[in-house]
C-alpha cells in the first residue's frame, strides 16, 4: 500500500508539473499570436512597400547620400524585410504543420469516458 501511495503521489506531481508547463506555454502562445495578430497591419505596409517604386526611390536617396545619417534604414537594405517575410512565411508553415499533427488525434466521449483516437480526415 505504501508503494501504491508513492506511485500516486510521483505521478499527481508530474502531472502537475506538465500542467504548470502547459499552462505557461499556452499562456505565452496566446500572448505572442495576440501580438502577430496586432501586427498584422505592419507586416502588410511592409510587404506592399517592399520592392515598390517608393521603395526604389527612397533606397536610390539613400544610395546617393541624400538621407540623414542618422536616420535608421534597415528597411532599405534588402535583407531586413526579405528575411523579415520569409520568417513569416516560415511561422505560418509551422503553424499550419502544427494544427495539421494536433488534429490529426483528437478526444471522444464513450460511455461518460475521454478517449484519444485518430482521426481519419488529413490536415
């Protein structure tokens, strides 16, 4: 009986433990798409801007010295926004991925009981 209550006891506290972590975790998920989604607008002025004839203009002004020095221009150096797009193509594809495997099981009620099966529809 003794054994029985330790086991009971180590596996109440792991689960715990991946509730703590879960908990987080989703708390943190929810905050970063909080933030994506808000920046939304950015990325889509950004995408529209890039590589169009304002874009050439201002990039043509900063080549020519015509801009402040100080002024910060990451977004006139190619890479900045091309990286920037490509990392947003990347999350959607990671995220597309992770709700096509998170799907791909899913909970069921039989007989008042949960029970995990896999799904037949593919993602």
């Amino acid at each position: 009986m003794l054994d029985e209550n330790m086991e009971q006891t180590e596996r109440i506290k792991q689960m715990e433990r991946c509730l703590d972590r879960a908990s987080q975790a989703v708390m943190c998920l929810s905050a970063a798409l909080d933030e994506y989604v808000y920046a939304q607008d950015a990325l889509r002025q950004l995408n529209d801007y890039f590589g169009s004839d304002q874009w050439k203009h201002d990039f043509a002004a900063d080549s020519a010295g015509l801009l402040p020095p100080d002024l910060k221009r990451g977004v006139l150096s190619e890479d900045a926004v091309w990286n920037l797009l490509e990392d947003v193509r990347d999350l959607k594809e990671r995220m597309r991925e992770m709700v096509k495997d998170n799907y791909q099981y899913h909970l069921i009620e039989r007989n008042g009981k949960s029970e995990k099966i896999k799904s037949d529809k593919q993602g």
